[in-house]
C-alpha cells in the first residue's frame, strides 16, 4: 500500500514523500491517520535532527515520520492483536512507549510509524504496552488533543501536599483551592485552564497571567467568568507585562494567603521566580515547561521550603492512564480540547508549519492529512471565504461554536477538501 508522509532526512530537512508500506506482520496494526497536531517536540527534532536522542543516526538512508499526537482508522489488524482490535475501529496513540529501557518513540523513530502521514504500521510494541487506544468520540481531531490534554492531565495529577506530621503526601491540586497558571494564555494553557474547569477536583481560585494582551483577550472569550461562577470558581486573567510588583499583586488576589497550586507554563526564570514567591504555605510549583537549555535555572526561597512546606514538581509528558482520561473525559463532553486549536492545515502544509513553529504565534496547529491544504488560521476562514466558499461555510460553523473548531467543521472539511 503506497502512503504519503513527511519524513525526515536531517537537521530542518522535512520532505513530503510518497512510498510503498511494506506488508504487516502478524503482530502489528496498519492503521490510516486522519488527524495529527503538531507539537513544539516535532520541531525539536526536526531541528536537532540525529542529535535528537530519539531519533536515529541513519535517517539520511533510513528517514522517519515524523507527528506524534494522531488519530485515525484501523485498516488492517495482524493475527496476534485480532481479539483486541477490529478494522473501522477509532484509534489513538500514547506515544510515549519506553518499551524496554528504548527511548524510540512514533514521530522520532520509526520508519512507517509516525502521525504526519496518510497510512502507517503500528509496531507490536505499542500493542503490547497497551498504548494503541480506541476512541469512541465523533470527531478525530479530539483523539489527536489526547496527547497533548494528557500532559496536562498528568501534570495536576503530579503535583501534591502534605499532611503535617504525618509525612503523607495528598497526590493532585487541592480541591476548593487557589490555582494560579502563569503565562497560561497561550494552547497548554488554555488546556489547562479547561481541564482545572471540568475535572473532579476543581479549584475555588483560577488566576491566569499572560504578557500578551491578544492571547488573553482569546482566552476571556473562551472562558467567560460567569460560567467559571456557575462551577463555582472565581477566575481571574491578569495581564502581568507593565505591574512594578507582580507577586504581590497576586498575592492580593488570594488575600494574601498565596496560592495552593502555581503551575508555571513557560521556561522563563522570571516566571518560575513569580511563581516561587506567590506559594502560601504547603503550596506546590508546577514546573510544566519544558526548557531548551540544559543549564537553565531560576532562584527560589528556601527559607519558604523549609518553614512554609513549599515544594516544586514537574512531570514531561503524561502517561496512558492520563490519555485514556483525556480521552474518556472527551468522549463524554466533559472537557473541550478544541479550545487548543487556532490553525488548520493539510498534510501538504505540515513540513513548514512544523520547521516555522515558533516564528507564527499561535494555538495548535492541526493537520489533516489526507487533504492538501495550507494552514490557515480559523479566524481567517471569513476572509478567505470570499474566494472559496467552503471557507466561508467553515467560518460559519466556527463562528457558531464561540469561534472554536468544532466536529461539524471536521465533517464538513473531510467531505470537502
């Protein structure tokens, strides 16, 4: 069966190629990707090329699709796996394997396994670690955000408390608590903020910040604070770019006391500074960026560590049981990841949107990968709607859904396009 896939081949060389897929074995899945989101970690590697630790040092003879973050059909189930899978099954992926101490992971490492691609083979490994997930959602691109909601997801999860004198630790946000989310505007924020919103352990305090007066104003539009009311939450968006003292700031918006949960969302030692000194006692600072620099650091007050039980936790990436929620929690309406998504792509679209990802602030990007189209931006579907029409009617189920993407502009793509 011949597929299309970006491959790549070296540092910043991504290629749209067309090949033949070899047969499966008994022991694998051929499955065909319908959706697949680009992550900040795709253009990592893409950059970094073999000096990447997952991917390999042959790509040049051997490239690998490169996408992590897929969603799909199964075509075609081997032998081995026929009493767990059966083709026309929804799929998701954990791509995060570790199978036997092995960092390869889909989207670094294999050669017919990765999510920016047509049709791809599941390796046995991923059945075996279970990672290979049904979905029962009526909208692909839904199963794609599982990855990325899943890091969220496995971040609240990690950060904890204690009970004092006891030495226990209380695993997750405190619940009634004060949650702030620095530099929480931009998509893993938004996330964030979602699943904070919709998860059994809600907060009585959300305080978001942001330097950036235009992803704030998105994230007000998403999240009103009378439906944050009517859950019981006083949300708060702060934009933080021109205040002479911003911890104290904040701390006067939890009358002082500080918050029970700071997660900090982008690897800026200011922020991490911020985040340290608005903690009240007990508090934890979630480190969720991930950082470039293996040197980086940020002061923090250990006079507050050890007579205010203030911690720090950071988790990369979350595990399966964080995605089967995600995607359970989506399956029910229970949370929206849509509230990520600002740009829609095709397949054709997804080697230079992943090799330019920082230079075009945004949301996540989100290609579909059986169509050619460029990516385009959805509050840009109006405008381009007065050449192409199918633009204009995507435009109107966007606007409809608060601007969101949305399952009936899935549909509607996916027939058109």
């Amino acid at each position: 069966m011949k597929t299309r896939a970006v491959r790549l081949y070296g540092k910043k060389d991504l290629r749209l190629d067309e090949f033949e897929l070899p047969e499966i074995g008994e022991d694998e899945i051929l499955v065909q990707v319908v959706s697949d989101s680009i992550c900040m970690s795709s253009y990592k590697a893409a950059i970094l090329g073999s000096d990447h630790k997952r991917v390999p040092k042959d790509i040049a003879v051997h490239p690998i699709i490169i996408g992590h973050e897929m969603a799909g059909d199964i075509i075609q189930v081997g032998a081995k796996w026929q009493h767990q899978f059966k083709a026309g099954q929804k799929f998701s992926m954990q791509p995060a394997l570790n199978y036997k101490g092995s960092m390869d992971s889909p989207g670094y490492s294999y050669r017919y396994c990765g999510g920016a691609a047509t049709y791809i083979i599941m390796p046995q490994e991923v059945m075996e670690l279970g990672c290979l997930l049904h979905y029962d959602g009526d909208a692909y691109f839904n199963a794609s955000l599982a990855e990325p909601m899943s890091c969220i997801i496995g971040a609240f999860h990690a950060s904890y408390h204690t009970t004092m004198g006891c030495y226990e630790h209380r695993m997750g946000i405190v619940e009634g608590g004060k949650l702030a989310i620095l530099a929480g505007a931009g998509p893993m924020g938004l996330g964030a903020i979602e699943y904070a919103m919709r998860s059994d352990r809600r907060p009585a305090t959300i305080v978001v910040t942001d330097i950036d007066e235009k992803r704030l104003a998105r994230a007000q539009a998403i999240f009103s604070t009378d439906a944050a009311k009517r859950l019981g939450i006083e949300l708060t968006f702060v934009n933080t770019k021109n205040l002479p003292d911003v911890p104290a700031y904040l701390r006067k918006l939890t009358g002082g006391t500080g918050f029970d949960d700071v997660f900090v969302l982008a690897p800026v030692a200011e922020a991490v500074q911020q985040g340290d000194q608005v903690l009240g006692r007990d508090g934890c600072l979630n480190f969720f960026a991930g950082p470039t620099d293996t040197k980086f650091s940020a002061l923090c007050n250990f006079y507050n560590v050890h007579y205010n039980s203030s911690h720090i936790v950071g988790t990369t990436g979350g595990n399966t049981n964080d995605m089967i929620e995600s995607l359970r929690m989506t399956e029910k309406n229970q949370i929206n990841p849509a509230v990520m998504v600002t740009h829609i792509g095709g397949l054709d679209s997804a080697a230079e949107a992943t090799l330019k990802l920082p230079e075009v602030p945004a949301g996540k990007k989100l290609i579909y990968t059986n169509i050619n189209m460029e990516m385009t931006a959805i509050n840009e579907f109006e405008a381009k709607g007065k050449a192409d029409p199918r633009f204009a009617r995507l435009a109107e189920m966007t606007n409809a859904n608060h601007g969101l993407w949305c399952a009936a502009a899935e549909k509607y793509l996916l027939e058109n396009w």
